[in-house]
C-alpha cells in the first residue's frame, strides 16, 4: 500500500509541475504610462529648469565681472587686481560647485520619484500574482532574464495596468 501511494505521488508530481502558471511583463512599458511616473518627469524638469536659470544668473556675473576686470587689469593697483582676480575665482568656484550640487540633488530628487513608483508598480505586480495564482512573474524590461517564452508564460502587463488604472 505505501508502495502504491509513494508511485502515485511520483505519477501525479509531474502534473502538478504543468499546473504552475508563470508571467511576464515588461515593467518599462508600464512605467512610461503611469501618471505618478508623468508627474516626476515633470517636477524633475521643472527643478531642472530652476538650478538652470540660476546657473545662467552666476555665469552672466562671472563675465561681468571678468569683462570689467579686463578692462581695468592695466590701470589697477597690485592690491585691487588681486582682489578682483580673487573675486572672480571665487565666482568661478562657487557656480561650479553649484553645478556640482545641483547635480547631487537632482539624481537623489529623480531617485526618490521613482522608488515610490517603482514600489506601487511592484505591489500591483504582487497582486496580480496572487489573485493570478502565478508562482512567478519574469519581467522583461531589465534584462536579467535573457529569455521567456510567451507560449509557456502568461503576458500579465494589462492586468498590472488594469490595477495601477492604467489604460
């Protein structure tokens, strides 16, 4: 009798294999159409816009204050020459390191847009696997799994949209 029931747990494994369902998606197919993704790419360029027109405000001073130098540089005495040449390193310093920052905060600001989509479009991806009773949903977009095959995975992307209210 044990032998019977050990053979037909083997049999039958196999089965229970082929019942497993499997998706796929492409994430960055859903990414691009989501709204909060919309709404970051356009606070990004906004921000962007505004450490622009700052960087174009210290530039114009900087050239101001490098074109007057050079037309005072002959006339000047030592100590005011080298005040100004000062000034105008310092000018110089200041709106790079500007630019360095506002580099830095773009990238953190970009960062953490879209970690908060990325966690939303993650859970609608849980979700669906769990009401889809998938064992795995492989996603395309990244690269990481070189290949799925659509005849043996289920392509789930509209039902990810379908919960994220994606049209």
């Amino acid at each position: 009798m044990k032998k019977f029931i050990a053979i037909a747990l083997v049999a039958l494994a196999p089965i229970s294999v082929f019942a497993q369902k499997f998706g796929h998606i492409n994430s960055s197919d859903i990414l691009i159409l989501m709204p909060d993704y919309k709404e970051a790419q356009t606070e990004i360029e906004t921000l962007s816009k505004q450490y622009e027109e700052e960087l174009k405000y210290m530039e114009t001073e900087y050239t101001k204050k490098v074109d007057d130098y050079q037309k005072q540089a002959e006339t000047l005495p030592d100590n005011i020459r080298q005040r100004r040449e000062q000034e105008i390193m310092e000018s110089r310093q200041k709106a790079e390191q500007y630019y360095s920052d506002c580099q830095i905060n773009l990238q953190n600001k970009s960062n953490e847009l879209m970690e908060k989509i990325q966690t939303k479009l993650t859970k609608a991806i849980q979700t669906v696997g769990e009401e889809g009773a998938y064992v795995c949903i492989f996603d395309i977009a990244g690269g990481v799994v070189p290949f799925v095959s659509s005849t043996l995975t289920t392509d789930v992307t509209e039902s990810v949209k379908a919960k994220l209210g994606i049209k």
